[in-house]
C-alpha cells in the first residue's frame, strides 16, 4: 500500500457481497438534450416541503428561484429550464408521495437568470447560508439539506470529515466518474468544507473495486500542503460499506450509539458528488439543476451515465437511452438494495435520485419463499446486530417494549438480512412492518 493510503481503522460486522455489476464505470458522463416540460415537486428532500414563489404565467430562467420556505431543514428549489410556467398542481413522485409541482414548458433557451454570480463568502456563516442558497441536497441518495448537516455548533467536538466514495450498491456509477473526471472539484469542495468549517482531518473512504479512483485522487491528496490531513482510504468491497455508521466505524473506529448521529461522535459524512458540487457552486453560484444518473440493466437497450435537468420525466430518460430492449421485470431509483421501486415512468427525477435502473429476467432471481431453517444467516448479515427473525415475531406479538429492546427502529433497512436468507422470506418488509407497529403505538 502507498504510504498516502491510510488502512481502515476497524472491520465492520455483518454486510453482504453482492455483485458489483458497475457496468457503466467506464462511460464518462453524457448530457441529455433537455426535455420539453419539466416538472419540479417542492417536496425533493427530508424536512420541509418548498412553497412555489412563482405563478402560472411566469417566465423563468434557469437557476431562478421557484419554491423555498422559511423552515430550517429545507432547501429551495431552483428552475431547471427556462420557459414559461404552465401550471402548478398536485402530483405524486414516482415514489407514491404526492407533492404541490411547479411545471415549466422548455423555451429551449436555457437562458441563465440574470442573478447568477459566484457567493460572497468570507465567514463560516455565509459560507452555511450559500450551501442553503445552492439548494444543495445529499446527492448519493438521502436527500438531506447540506446546509443543515453543515451547521453544527463550533464547540460541539466534530473534527472530522468523511467524504463518502464507497458506491457500494451494484451498478450505479456516478460517484465513481466525479472521482475519475472531476477530481480537482472534489478537492476543492473538500477544501473549503474543511477550512470554513474548521475539520482537522478529512478521510475519502472509496471502496478497493475503484483503484483508478484510488489512484487519482490519491494521487492529488499527496501533492496538497495538508496532505497529513486529508488521505484517502480504501474500503472492503462490502455491501453497506457506504451506509454513514458503518463508515464512521471503519474510518475512524467511533461508534455510532443507536437513535445517534455521526455528529455525535465528531464525525460529518458528505457524498462525494456534494464536495464537487459545493466547489462548483462556489465559483460559479450556479445552483443545483441538473444531476447525473447511471441509467442501467439488462431490460434499457444503452446503458449509460447521463446528465439531465432536475425533473426530467424518468420515461424522456429511459427512451433517450434506446427504450426498452425488453419487458422490464422492475423499474427502480437507486440502488437495486435500497432503491425505490417504480410503477409509473412518466413521473420526474428528483435532485437525490443517483440512478434508474431497468431491470430483466437477467438481473433479478427471485427464491421461493419456504420456512425458516433458522440458519441465522440474517443476524450474521446484518451491520447493526439486528435480528429480523425474532423482531418480527415480537411485531406480530404486539410486543411493544421487545420491539424497542431489539432496537427495530436502528433498522436503516439496507436488505443485507434479505439478501442473504437462503428461504426467500421478505425480511426488510417485516422490518417496515415492526416499525410500523412502534409508530403506530407511538401515535395513540
Ligand atoms: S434491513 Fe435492517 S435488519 Fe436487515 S440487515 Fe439491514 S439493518 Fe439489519
Ligand atoms: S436467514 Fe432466513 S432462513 Fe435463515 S434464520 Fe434468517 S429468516 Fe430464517
């Protein structure tokens, strides 16, 4: 190992190999001809939905303001074309949430608006409040405000940054490309990340299926004056390897109690595509519209990484990658283990989604569910020491105090139990169902 690659600190319990399946690794990312309509929900993010600030009628620019609210955990939402606004109404994402929509028809344009100019930053506050201003949301998936995960107290004990470049779900290739094309914006948003806010030590965790990633950004990391302060780390290739507790433990060996934050032991987790996205935002004060996606799997006729405008229609997307070369079994956003399951294509991508996968016969074997031969194989597969088994029967129970003693709500329902059971029994659906029991017990 070169000196500059630092080892992970401890071996994280659990977790599956799953196939990598990145098919698309080697395909730089293509930009899409915009769309005629887009439709933009206000609700893309954990927290507050957005409020449209514009009207039927109005025109706009691209990277205009459209929709912001005055609640703290929320980012606004910014027009992705320019054109005319033609309605506003209610509509579902292609998860099933139904969400006030601002739609715009396309003036083919693409007319920047006229306000766009780089941040006045000077302050670690107007540096928090431009992240806000960038609309700028977990891009590897979570969809939580930047802006929010940024601001933590000065004395609150978080010295470190842990840039997430693990992509440890199966096909999707994005994060990979922002390391191999555009690793100068990578280090740069990690170095105003890290000096606005004061990190002493920045870890780029990258699983060990990437080495040319590996090799480029370590390649840089070695050429910085703080180059005993950010190193890159490979990882396992192990699937969750990049879910944020089991990488807070294999970066740094802290432990994430349960119901706990990664700021709670000093740690920051931030996707690698946000660190180059802020580097860009910060030179430019172009805001989040648009985002790449893996476009993948056996039933889409060119697989492909691809550029489109924030709320591009998921069917526009799949038929500018040749359509369909076969009767999809499954359409999914994300992942195919923690991904989002799809009825309708003709609903838009949001600024968190990372990939549309059109999966076949090929990529999808389905066991037979049979009994339990109580294997443990779940329990031994599971990151955070969950037993599925015992934890669905308490949900069935009604058991409420043993749901909460089995520590059912840790569940980040990462499908490792389910992967790994040799009986085909649902388990992470039987997780979602003990939660429930607890909400809904929660509730009376
Ligand atoms: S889905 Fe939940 S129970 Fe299953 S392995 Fe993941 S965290 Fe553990
Ligand atoms: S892995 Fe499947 S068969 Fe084995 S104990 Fe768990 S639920 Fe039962």
């Amino acid at each position: 190992m070169h000196p500059e690659l630092i080892k992970p600190v401890k071996k994280v319990r659990g977790g599956v190999k799953v196939p990598h399946s990145k098919n698309t690794k080697d395909m730089p990312v293509n930009r899409l001809p915009a769309p005629e309509t887009v439709y933009l929900p206000m609700n893309q993010h954990i927290g507050a939905p957005c409020e449209p600030v514009v009207k039927v009628g109005d025109t706009v620019k691209v990277g205009q303001l459209i929709g912001d609210s005055d609640k703290y955990v929320c980012a606004p939402i910014h027009a992705s074309v320019s054109g005319k606004v033609s309605a506003i109404k209610e509509l579902r994402t292609a998860t099933g949430v139904v969400s006030k929509t601002v739609i715009i028809e396309n003036d083919g344009e693409m007319t920047e608006f006229d306000g766009i100019e780089p941040p006045k930053i000077d302050t670690r506050e107007e540096f928090i409040q431009a992240v806000r201003q960038s609309g700028l949301v977990g891009l590897g998936g979570a969809g939580f405000p930047t802006h929010v995960k940024l601001n933590f107290k000065q004395d609150a004990g978080i010295d470190t940054l842990i840039i997430n470049a693990a992509e440890c779900e199966p096909y999707i290739t994005v994060d990979y490309r922002e390391c191999v094309d555009n690793s100068w914006h990578v280090f740069n948003g990690i170095h105003l990340v890290k000096d606005m806010l004061g990190f002493k030590k920045v870890i780029i965790a990258v699983e060990d299926n990437k080495p040319e990633a590996i090799k480029i950004l370590e390649r840089i990391a070695e050429k910085n004056d703080d180059r005993d302060e950010i190193k890159v780390m490979p990882l396992k290739s192990k699937y969750p390897q990049g879910a944020e507790k089991m990488m807070v433990l294999s970066a740094t060996g802290r432990k994430v109690p349960p119901g706990k934050l990664p700021a709670d032991v000093g740690c920051v987790v931030m996707n690698v595509a946000s660190a180059a996205f802020i580097a860009r935002f910060v030179r430019t004060g172009r805001p989040l519209v648009s985002r790449s996606l893996t476009v993948d799997g056996s039933a889409v006729a060119n697989p492909q990484n691809v550029r489109v405008p924030v709320g591009t229609e998921i069917e526009y997307i799949i038929q500018k990658c040749g359509g369909y070369s076969e009767e999809p079994v499954k359409i999914v956003t994300g992942g195919p283990m923690m991904g989002a399951a799809i009825v309708d294509t003709h609903r838009p991508i949001l600024k968190s989604n990372n990939a549309i996968l059109v999966l076949g016969k090929e990529d999808i074997s389905v066991k037979k569910q049979t009994d339990c031969i109580r294997c443990g194989r779940c329990a031994k597969a599971c990151p955070l020491s969950l037993m599925p088994t015992i934890i669905e029967k308490y949900a069935k129970a009604k058991d409420y105090s043993a749901l909460k003693a089995a520590g059912t709500m840790v569940c980040m329902e990462c499908g490792s139990c389910a992967y790994s059971c040799p009986a085909g029994r649902p388990l992470v659906q039987y997780m979602r169902n003990a939660k429930a029991v607890l909400r809904e017990e929660a509730g009376k």
